[in-house]
C-alpha cells in the first residue's frame, strides 16, 4: 500500500522500514515548516553518546512559512561540520568508506533549499541501500489522507513513540548500548549491504 510522509534530513530508521515497506512513496510537499522536527536535523551516535545534526534555516517574519519555501542559512558552514561529525563517529565502522564517495558530494554542493537537500539526500540514500523506490509529491495539502498509510507523524523529533526495532552492533555500543532510531547513515555504516534486510524484516504501525 502507498504511503504519505514527509521528507526529512537523513531520515531515521524507522522512516526508512516504512520507506522499505510501501509500493508507493508519497511525499508531503504542501505543508508548514515547523520547528523541532526531523525536516531539519538527524541524530548520530558519537564518542559522547547521541549527538544532534542541525541544518540552520532562515525564519520568515510570517507566521507560517511553507516547508518548500524555507531556505538554509550556509553562512555557518554546517555542511562541512556534519562531515567532520560523521567522520568522527564512524570512520571505524565497517562500511563507512565503502559509501563515503558517495555520500560526501552532499556536504560539499551548496544547498539553498532544505525541502530539495532532503530529496537529494533521499535520492542518495537510495543508491546506496540499492533501494528501488516508486515515489511521488502531493499537489496539495490534505488533513485527513484517504486510501493511502498517513506516516507524516513520524516528522515529530519530541513526541516520538518508542520503537522496539532488532539491536545491530554500534561503533560505540560497548560505551553507551544500544540506541535505536538513529539515522539510517548509522545502520548503513555498520550493516552495509545487509541494512536493507533490515529495514525489510520490521514493520511500523500506522
């Protein structure tokens, strides 16, 4: 069955099994920015437990700002640090150089739209999962989405709903345990080829 869900920065893991599990992937393009979502940011495990990714953005004095108008502010050459971040949590791990062509061109291009870095970073991602993946955008907003799975809560970074997804191992699992839900980057830097196996063998309710 298809799906709606919004695109978000490096998605999480449970944003890709539902990626993974759907014959169709709708994307949200219509909706409000807000803040404190997974549009903008992605958690990584580092040295020092669960770090933080942000993308800065430019607010707009409006009230409401549509998610496909909101620019990034690159005068902080965030780019350049999630690089090093990602560099320093998993050089390590077993799979990081065998994706790392293909992943840093995206911190070096400039971005200037957050809705189309996203997309960029969905378009990647997939090449590197070897995801195949049907997908399309919505023409206009709806509340309530009819004959397709409503995923777009799976944007909220605070109110998120535990997930029991299968333990991997973790480049600093020995420190802090195992934490879930983090980027899909860190499944694909210590499963590699197998993270897609992965995705497939779990389910995320509606």
């Amino acid at each position: 069955m298809g799906m709606v869900i919004h695109p978000t920065y490096f998605p999480n893991i449970a944003h890709y099994i539902a990626i993974a599990n759907a014959n169709e992937v709708v994307f949200e393009m219509e909706d409000n920015f807000l803040k404190q979502t997974y549009r903008n940011r992605t958690y990584i495990l580092a040295a020092n437990g669960k770090l933080s990714l942000n993308i800065p953005v430019i607010h707009s004095q409006k009230n409401r700002q549509k998610y496909k108008e909101v620019r990034i502010f690159n005068e902080e050459k965030w780019q350049n640090q999630h690089w090093k971040s990602l560099l320093s949590a998993y050089r390590t791990s077993p799979f990081f150089e065998y994706y790392q062509d293909e992943l840093q061109p995206v911190f070096h291009q400039k971005a200037n739209f957050l809705l189309d870095f996203n997309l960029k970073c969905f378009e990647v991602l997939c090449d590197c999962l070897q995801l195949e993946c049907n997908t399309s955008k919505t023409k206009t907003f709806q509340k309530n989405i009819e004959n397709k799975v409503d995923l777009r809560y799976l944007v909220n970074a605070k109110k998120e709903a535990p997930f029991a997804f299968e333990s991997y191992t973790q480049v600093f699992s020995n420190k802090h345990g195992f934490i879930p839900n983090l980027s899909i980057l860190d499944l694909l830097f210590n499963e590699g080829p197998n993270a897609l196996n992965y995705l497939e063998s779990h389910s995320i309710k509606s």
